[in-house]
C-alpha cells in the first residue's frame, strides 16, 4: 500500500509539474501564439532587426569623426648622404648623417560631413521601405501560424465529432448484434446474420478509434504550434460553430501579399532612382587635425618641454566626387533596376486582382458548404430515423433483419458523407476567420 501511495504521489507531481492550459475559443489561442509560438518570436526579433537598420541608415547623414595614435620606434634612423661643402668640408664629397629622433608619438582626429550626396538621401527612404517589407513579411508569417493553428483547431473538433458519432453508432451496432445473436440462438437467423451484426460493430469501432487517434495526434501538433511540451495539458472547452453570416457587404482585412506587393513597388522605384543618381556627383566638407611628438628616450608621459612638446596641425576642405567612367556599369544599374521596378508593378497588379478573386470564391465556397452541410446533417437524422422506425417494426415481426442492418448501413454511409461535408465546412470556415483578422 505505502509503493501505491509513493507511485501515486509522484504522479500527482509529475503533473502539477506540467503546464495546464484551456482555451475557450480559437481567438484565444490565436493570442497564446502571439506571444509563446517560437517562429512568432523569431519574426518578431527580424522586425525588429529591420527597425534597426532604418535608424541606422540616417548615419549615412551625420558627420563621421574618426580619432587614432599611433607610437612608432626608430630602432636605426636611415643614414642619408649630404654634400660635406654644406659644412665647410671638400667639395664633391658627402658626409653621412642620421636626421630625425628614436621615438616618436602621432595622434589625429579626422571628420567628414557630407554635403550633398542624393544617394545617401535615396538610401534613407529605401531602409525605411524594407523596414515596411519586413512588417509585410511578418504579417505574412503571422498568417502561416494563424493558418497552421486553425487547421489543428479543427481538426480537433472535428475528430471529437467523429468519435461522438462513433460512440452512438457503436452502441447501436452492439445493441443489433446482441439481437441477432439471441435470434440465432433460437434458431430463427443464420452464422451470415451474425457475421453482417459482427462487420457493423467492428467496422463502428475502428471509426473510434481512428478518430480518438487522430484528434490526439492534432491536439500533440496543435501543442507544438504553442510552444507547450508532449507533457502538457492541453484543453479546448469549446464546442463546433459553424453559423458565421456572410453578406455580399462583408469585408475583409488587406491582404499582406498585396501590401507586400505594393511597398514592394515602392522600394524597386527607389532603387531606380538610386541608380539614376549615381551620376550626380558628392561633396563633402573634410577637417583633420594632428599633433605630433618625438624623443630619443622613451618617456611618453612626461612633460612637453623643448623638443619634446607636441607640434599640431589641422586642415579643412571640400572634396567633390565626380562620377566620369565606371565600365558601364553605373548605365547597365539603371537598365536592370527599371525593368525590376515595371515587374513589380505587374506583380502587384497581379496579387491585387488574385486577392480580390479569391475573396469572392471564399464567400462562395463557404456559403455552399454550409448549405450543402445543413442538408447532409438533415439527411443523416431522417436516416438515424429511419434506422429507428425499421427497428420498431423489426420488433414487431413487420421487417426483416436484412431490413434493419439495409437502414444502419445508409445510416453509416450519411454519417460519413456528413463527416466530409463538416470537414469542408471547417476549411472554409478558418479560412474566413483569418481574411477577417489583421495581422499588423
């Protein structure tokens, strides 16, 4: 008894250890994901990363200061010959002598604004462009997940109705089967009677198991989806809905294809008129200054005194750069980044009218598979009805028992044909939910 209690005991740990989570509808998990799906956060962090190179690109604008120093150790100077008359010595002959000290210590600060470069003014308008395509692309990705997640969503309610299914028709199988049974015991049916009663009761039970099996798998993918562990509880307290009204005024969110798209044309004209602006020359203002220091013993700290204090020089300027011949290559840019940005100019058009046409075929896919999902449940319960009235009759010596297994099997087959239209339905229906919400 004590082992039981310890085993039971470390059960009840092992899941207080785990992660319980209940979701009431798929908005709800939509907001988890936001925050706990892993490509969410990575997609998060390149927006980000993109936000970043924006600002960086008005660096491009500012002064640029650079500072350096450098210590340089003349170990042997280098011997030059100089005229000796210059000393009062013979002329035609030289004397060698060594010019300059051991030691000697530079430093400088250099800085460079520029003045005019449309470039650099161009570059900035293009960083903050890539920074909307990267909010387009993240959209886009938040749709993938978004996607991903309603698809296991359902796939979970609808294998939960499968198994309902499943359940009643299981019992009704094992209910016949128990009749025929009784009835080939007295004698009045045969081992083939038996045999349909037993294929009716197997043939229920592998749809339970089919389906409890693959609502486990889509709720195991649907935990990946959430960042949650194989471990974790994952419990979804909702129930199929499937009555969301449609209207021909009702709209959708923009799509991110076609944002993307459009800012899409927007960066490839930029980068035409980058190209084009190559031509133009720059100019820039320069200033430097520069200090000085040498010695022949190496005391770098002490007092600047005589020849050892530190001799300054600076200079300012404006330096202009004038493009005159690069191969052809500034031409050939120009070239490729016009016939880039008349592309994406048709793509755009393209995704546009792509966007619109699939919106109008997704109302119209969904309102056909409600109806056609109203009239398969309706048949399946006239079938269920009439599997009950045959029963009735069967009871009461009117029907035969071909009869009555003839009802459950349409019974069965309007089962699965309402499974296949739910299924339908839900396609469409997720799909809806999404063209309904926004993604930045």
């Amino acid at each position: 008894m004590k082992r039981i209690a310890i085993l039971i005991s470390l059960i009840s740990f092992a899941n207080a250890c785990s992660a319980q989570v209940a979701f009431n509808s798929l908005e709800e998990i939509w907001k988890y994901a936001d925050l706990h799906n892993v490509n969410m956060k990575v997609a998060k962090e390149e927006l980000a990363k993109a936000g970043y190179s924006s600002k960086q690109s008005y660096s491009a604008l500012l002064p640029q200061v650079n500072g350096n120093g450098a210590f340089t150790d003349n170990m042997s100077l280098q011997t030059t010959l100089v005229p000796a008359e210059i000393f009062g010595g013979q002329p035609g002959t030289y004397r060698s002598l060594q010019f300059g000290q051991q030691y000697v210590y530079n430093g400088n600060i250099t800085a460079q604004v520029p003045l005019i470069n449309v470039q650099n003014w161009i570059g900035i308008r293009i960083a903050r462009l890539n920074e909307a395509i990267s909010r387009d692309s993240f959209a886009a990705a938040r749709k993938n997940i978004y996607q991903q997640i309603a698809i296991q969503f359902y796939s979970c309610l609808l294998m939960q109705e499968a198994a309902r299914l499943s359940d009643q028709t299981a019992a009704i199988a094992d209910s016949v089967l128990q009749l025929t049974n009784d009835k080939f015991n007295k004698g009045t049916l045969n081992q083939a009677d038996v045999d349909k009663a037993s294929m009716n009761l197997i043939r229920a039970q592998q749809s339970q198991t089919i389906s409890w099996y693959q609502a486990a798998v889509a709720k195991n993918n649907l935990k990946s989806l959430l960042g949650l562990s194989v471990n974790d509880s994952l419990q979804l307290n909702t129930s199929l809905q499937y009555n969301l009204a449609l209207d021909t005024a009702t709209t959708f969110q923009r799509d991110p294809a076609v944002l993307l798209a459009s800012n899409r044309v927007k960066l490839s004209y930029n980068q035409y008129k980058q190209a084009n602006k190559a031509f133009i020359p720059t100019l820039n203002a320069l200033y430097s200054y520069s200090a000085q220091r040498s010695d022949n013993s190496f005391e770098p700290f002490s007092n600047a005194k005589g020849t050892k204090k530190w001799f300054p020089a600076q200079y300012w300027g404006i330096q202009m750069t004038v493009p005159i011949f690069s191969g052809g290559y500034r031409f050939y840019q120009v070239k490729k980044t016009r016939i880039a940005y008349e592309q994406s100019k048709d793509l755009f058009d393209n995704a546009q009218k792509i966007s619109d046409i699939n919106d109008e075929n997704l109302k119209l896919n969904y309102r056909k598979s409600v109806e056609v999902l109203d009239k398969t449940k309706q048949v399946m319960n006239l079938a269920l009805d009439n599997y009950t009235h045959i029963s009735y009759r069967y009871d009461a010596g009117l029907a035969s028992l071909n009869e009555r297994l003839g009802a459950f099997k349409d019974y069965i087959d309007y089962q699965n044909q309402y499974l296949n239209s739910l299924s339908d339905m839900l396609v469409q229906l997720y799909q809806v939910k999404i063209r309904q919400q926004s993604f930045y």
